[in-house]
C-alpha cells in the first residue's frame, strides 16, 4: 500500500484478526506481502543497498554529516572554502553567516558582466576584517573576456543587508582570456593590450637560470621550432638565446642560459657585449650540442663590454657545419683597451666539424689591447678536446697576454693547412702586454707548441714540436717533443724528453 505525502505507512485494510472468528488467506497473505515489499523500498542500514532517489533532508539542512572532515566522507558547506566554481548559474554565498544570495543567473544577469552559454565562474565572498558588517564580493569569468566585476553590500542597523552596489569599491581592469593550450612545462602567460598577444612569464625570471627551450618558445611558440635537422636546416636559435641574454641583463645583469640535450643550430653571431658575463652551460657532456652555420664571424665571443666580467662556458660539445670552413672562431675572449672578459671559465668541451667543415681557430684568448690592468685576467679551462681548427691559418688555441690563466688537460688534434693543430702563448712583446703567471699542463697539442713573449710560465704534457724564444722567460716544467727549435730565456728551466 503506498505511503501517505508525509512517507507514513499503513497496513491495508482488512488485516485485523478478531478471537474466535476464521482467519482467511485473504486476510493474511495480502498484508504480509505489501509489508515485504514497503521494507525492500526502505534504506538498509548496513549500506548493502545505494540510494535510488535524491536524499532530501529537512529545510535542506545535514547537521551531522562529516563531523570529522576525514577520510572520503561528504564535507558539510561550512567546510568548503570560500572559491566556488559553478557553470551558467552562480550563486553566492556569504561565508560568514552562511547566507545564500541569489547574484545572477543565465536568465537573469543581474550586476553579472556577461551572462550564459559554457563560461565557468569564480566567485568569491570575503568580510572585511575590520568590519564585519560589511562583504565584498568578486565574480571573475575565467575563460571569456568580460570585465571583473566587484560589488559591496552592508548590513543596516536594522540587522538586514543592503543590495549588492559598486560604492566604496576599486573598478578593476578587464579580465583577459587565459590562453590554456599554451602553457606548457609549467609556463604561465600575462597579456600585453598594447601588443595585443599574450607573453610568457619568462619576461621576468624567477632566478637566473634560463632554458634555450622556454626561450624558443616565448620567440616562435610552442611547437613553432625545431633542433637542427640537416644541413644549415632548423630553427636559427641566435634571436631566441638574444631574448634570453636581454632578459638576465634587464633583471640580474648575469645568468645561466642552460643548452638542454640535442643539436641545436646557430646561423648568426650572437652579439659579444650581450653575450658578456654570462655562461652557457650544457645538460652533461657531449650531449648539448651547438652548430655553427655563420659566414666569417666568431661564433662564441665575450668582450666584458660595459663592465661585466665573468661568465662561462661548459659541459658542450661545438661543432662547425658541415661545408662551413670561412674563418670562424669557436670560443673567443677577447676585450678592448677598457674592458676584459675577466674570471671567465672554459671546461668539459668537444669541440669538432661536422663534414667538412673546419673551424679557423677552436680557442682564442687576447687581452693585448689593455695594459691597465694588464691583460685578460684570472681565467682558467679544463677538460678541452679540440678538433679541426685550421681554416684560413688558424690554429688550435692562441693564448696572448693573459694574466694568472691556469689551463688542465688540453688537447688539440686532426686540424687542417700548416698550423691546425698548434698551440701559440706568447703576447705584445712588452710587460704590459705579454703572457704571466700562466699554467698549461697534461697538454696533448699535435702540432707544434709555439712560446715567445711570455714569462712565469709551466708547462706539463707533449708535443709533436716544440718552438722557443728568448722572449719566454722564467719558463719551467716538463715537455716531451719529437723536435724543437729556438731557446728560452736564461732563467728558464724547462726539462724536455
């Protein structure tokens, strides 16, 4: 039998047995059965059966459900926080005293910047702290390009409050359509109006630490460029590794610009100044790698223009393009008569072609052109494979009037014309412009290591030939060479096997 409006149940009619009187199966079977039937409809306790219908609860209150916020039961409304997201329709709620107002909805916009279709609404209820009769109210669209909207109420004296108005309230800038399917590796984006195009937050790094890769991007989008593919073919990274350099000078002055795996192309010098006083670090030997594809221009060079010193350059591996042999320089430091590109280190490097290609000179280093200071000062390299420099009368590494240079494990090999695999340390001829306080040991140079101009100098490794000059004094270490040629200075004290 059904239950009354109220969800009462009353057996059928006719069930009442009376003593002394027959019962009759009319009167017994009938009953027992609607009684089964109302008992199946009913919620077990013990949760064997899900609901089939809503749950209404009385005045739509749950007084007792989750009382202790744990595991995966409900969580009462007092336990939501004060951000609700809702799609067509947003109601708001004051959290304070956990009153409902109905702001608008797709049929009635009311105050609400724009209404319908499949936009998500935030809205956000806060009280003001010191004054409690007073809520503040925001409703941002997030993904469309209506204005913010922000309203305030008060309660009255008569403990009653005031409609929702714009009085006592900033007016906040138009809200900007979040771009979703650019961000990518955690990237986040900021609108330009002026430019009228979202830009990415690296314009304003968080440390001084860059990724080639989030430069790419920021320049051509995401997907819009490519590693090296083939000859002198994919993305040109000189324009976004520039919008890197210009990025750390504007914020930090120095930085690291991080070479992530792969091979990377450069067909255009990267400007000396921009590059100076900072480094250029690989992600583990040999598998950064970087391509240069340009004319008769240096590839890598650090003048110290405008004061700043320092930076680096390690763990890569450098190749010359294949068919590219113009005079090129692979690592270049070299200033003016003001600045050097002092404290500068040059570690874990390959540096070979690809082809037949060749570089003019893997390694130069010059700071004859100060004499106050002396030179280009406190530098130091480790770790330095060089091939197939030679090009145009290059050589292998050039080291001229360099101040306290202490230089590990450096080799020079398969190079091409007279002077591919040669080492040159020397300097101007005067004590203002020579080479001092120089160090090169456990040297493989398979060409002839070249020594004038220099003083205060020691050497330890071997060499097809060795050149000498009086001019290179106060020279000492330990040398194997097939041949040499010259003599060093008098207070010279260099054992050659």
């Amino acid at each position: 039998m059904p239950r009354d409006g109220s969800g009462n149940y009353t057996l059928p009619p006719g069930y009442l047995a009376t003593p002394g009187t027959t019962i009759f199966d009319t009167q017994h079977n009938a009953p027992l059965e609607d009684i089964a039937q109302e008992i199946t409809k009913s919620l077990p306790v013990d949760g064997t059966k899900p609901m089939a219908e809503n749950l209404l609860f009385a005045a739509g209150k749950t007084p007792i459900l989750n009382v202790d916020g744990t595991g995966n039961q409900a969580v009462r409304a007092s336990q939501l926080p004060p951000l609700i997201a809702v799609r067509n329709e947003a109601t708001v709620v004051d959290l304070n005293t956990f009153t409902t107002v109905d702001r608008f909805t797709a049929t009635d916009p009311t105050n609400a910047p724009v209404a319908g279709g499949s936009r998500t609404w935030l809205i956000e209820v806060f009280n003001t702290p010191a004054d409690p009769d007073s809520v503040t109210q925001r409703a941002t669209l997030v993904n469309g390009g209506a204005a913010i909207t922000v309203l305030n109420r008060r309660r009255t004296f008569a403990g009653t409050w005031e409609a929702w108005s714009t009085a006592g309230v900033t007016t906040i800038a138009a809200a900007t359509d979040v771009d979703t399917a650019r961000r990518v590796d955690g990237k986040g984006l900021w609108w330009d109006a002026a430019a009228g195009q979202h830009i990415y937050a690296w314009a304003s790094p968080l440390d001084a630490t860059i990724d080639l890769r989030d430069l790419l991007d920021e320049q051509h989008g995401v997907g819009g460029w490519t590693q090296r593919t083939g000859v002198n073919t994919g993305t040109n990274c000189t324009v976004a590794l520039t919008l890197g350099l210009d990025r750390l000078r504007a914020r930090y002055g120095r930085g690291t610009i991080k070479i992530p795996p792969g091979t990377w192309l450069f067909n255009t010098q990267i400007d000396p100044a921009k590059l100076s006083g900072i480094t250029l670090e690989g992600i583990h030997e040999l598998a950064s790698q970087m391509v240069w594809a340009g004319g008769a221009v240096d590839f890598l060079r650090w003048s110290g223009a405008s004061a700043y010193s320092g930076g680096a350059i390690r763990r890569m591996g450098m190749y010359r393009e294949d068919g590219f042999s113009a005079v090129s320089t692979g690592i270049m430091l070299q200033g003016d008569a003001t600045f050097q590109p002092d404290q500068f280190t040059v570690e874990n490097i390959y540096m070979s072609a690809l082809g037949t290609g060749y570089w003019s000179k893997n390694l130069f280093l010059s700071g004859q052109a100060r004499t106050s200071p002396q030179g280009l000062r406190v530098v130091s390299g480790r770790n330095l494979q060089l091939f197939r420099s030679g090009s145009g009368g290059g050589y292998g590494a050039g080291f001229f009037n360099v101040v306290q240079g202490d230089f590990t494990n450096v080799g020079t090999y398969v190079g091409t014309g007279a002077l591919g695999t040669n080492v040159y340390v020397g300097g101007g001829g005067t004590t203002s412009t020579n080479t001092t306080q120089f160090t090169l040991d456990r040297l493989a140079c398979g060409g002839e290591l070249n020594l004038t101009s220099h003083t205060r100098a020691k050497y330890d490794g071997f060499c097809a030939n060795l050149a000498m000059a009086g001019t290179a004094d106060f020279v000492w270490g330990w040398l194997d060479a097939s041949s040499t040629a010259g003599a060093l200075g008098a207070n010279s004290n260099l054992i050659i096997r």
